[in-house]
C-alpha cells in the first residue's frame, strides 16, 4: 500500500480506503459470477473430474486450510496468535480438480484437524501403517487431497500480498483475501480472452449466492463405526482391479 500511495502521490489512509472499497466491489459483482453454490449436476461434474483428474471416485472437493500472516491486532492478546508463532487467520477452502474454489471461510484463528467422518476422509495415522494396502491409500488419499494446497500456491504466486505480513484490521484482512480467491478464479476462468461480458441471464437466487462454510453445521469429533468403515471401503476399492492405478505400487 505504501509502494501505491508513493506512485500515485496520494494518502495512505486513502490508499487503503479505495482498495476495500474496490475489494467490496469485486465480492459483489465478481463473486456471483466465478464462485456459485453448485447445483447438483455441477457436483456431479466435480465428482467426475476428480475421478478422471486424480483418480478418486465420489470426491466433491479437497479442502484444508491456509494461515494468512497478519499484523498483532491491537487488543487482542493471543486470540490470532497460532502455533507457527505469527499472528493470522485462516483461510479454510473447497477446491476442485482444477485448483478453483468452490467455497471459502475467512477470518477464523483457530486450525483444529479435520475429523474422520462418513463425508470426510483422513489418512491412516503413522503408527497404523502396518500394511501396504493401508499406505496405498493414503498415496491416493494425499494425491487428491494435495489439490488444495496446489491452489493455495498459485493463490500465493499471483498475490504478493501473501509473501508478507499483512497490513490490515482482521474484518478488513478478510475481505482482502476474499477477493484474492474470486480474483483467482476469475483468472483461471477467462484466462486469455481480452475481453469479459458478464452474463445477463436471470439466475435463480439459489444458484447466484456465494456459498460459504460457515453454514455447515458443527459436528463432533469423534469418529464413529460408520466413518470407519468408509475409510476401509476406500482402502478396498484402492487395493482392488478396478480401483488400483498401474504405478501405485511403485510410490
């Protein structure tokens, strides 16, 4: 922001004002375009091409999380204070096959794992690797799963604003990277053409507002029979004829 307001001779605090105005604006007409909540066919699709892209059957996104390095927020004490000693907070995303995000939550400041559940799979911890079929599965598992880190490193590579610490309010940090994300898909989308012309059809409102992670209901922590048994199922079919791929067993 400092390099901005040298070039153009103006005011910081004018600077920054004019980039979170412009960062809304993005959220606003952008957002809608280029980061939908997918209707059922578009899941259907995603789940296909991580099938064909990746080689996992029924997958309808990677998702982790990625701390955003920002300023010590004043008062704060050691709320945004996280375990790589830095304050930030977390960027929690959906990606599909193709490194686009499908959903995004930002602003938390806690990274707690993620839960085996029926819906979501983890990989066999290392003391339990007493089989070979066991560590295929966690090759396959960690190949798809390595998508979303994938696109938090472009993410990274187009916005330099990632490769230092952030200079910004936490409600103002948020929008930021927000915008960050919609930008990114936006690139990935019209990638080449000189031209964008935004879509005049009339959605339904169900398929224009941006989803979000928030509206996922809290679950527990503890996993149960079924999840599993879900893992298993996976490990199964990995392991099978039909499942396997011909060099996994040279990993």
């Amino acid at each position: 922001m400092k390099t901005i307001s040298f070039s153009y001779r103006l005011g910081l605090s004018t600077i920054y004002q004019i980039i979170i105005e412009v960062c809304y604006a993005i959220i606003k007409i952008v957002m809608p375009e280029v980061m939908l909540v997918p209707t059922e066919q578009k899941w259907k699709e995603i789940a296909s091409e991580f099938w064909t892209c990746w080689n996992f059957p029924n997958c309808l996104g990677a998702i982790d999380g990625k701390h955003v390095t920002i300023q010590a927020p004043p008062n704060s004490g050691s709320q945004y204070f996280c375990y790589k000693k830095t304050f930030s907070i977390v960027l929690l995303a959906l990606v599909d096959a193709h490194y686009n995000f499908i959903a995004v939550d930002v602003g938390s400041f806690g990274d707690e794992a993620f839960p085996l559940k029926t819906y979501l799979l983890r990989p066999y911890p290392g003391k339990q690797l007493d089989c070979n079929e066991k560590r295929l599965y966690n090759y396959r598992l960690c190949r798809a799963r390595r998508v979303v880190e994938n696109a938090f490193g472009l993410l990274s590579q187009k916005f330099r604003i990632y490769n230092r610490r952030m200079q910004a309010k936490p409600e103002n940090a948020d929008v930021i990277i927000l915008t960050t994300c919609v930008l990114h898909n936006f690139i990935k989308k019209y990638d080449g053409k000189l031209t964008y012309v935004r879509d005049n059809k009339q959605t339904s409102e169900d398929h224009s507002t941006p989803i979000n992670l928030m509206n996922i209901s809290i679950q527990g922590g503890i996993a149960t029979r079924e999840a599993f048994g879900m893992r298993e199922t996976y490990k199964h079919f990995f392991n099978s004829p039909c499942g396997s791929i011909p060099w996994q067993n040279n990993v």
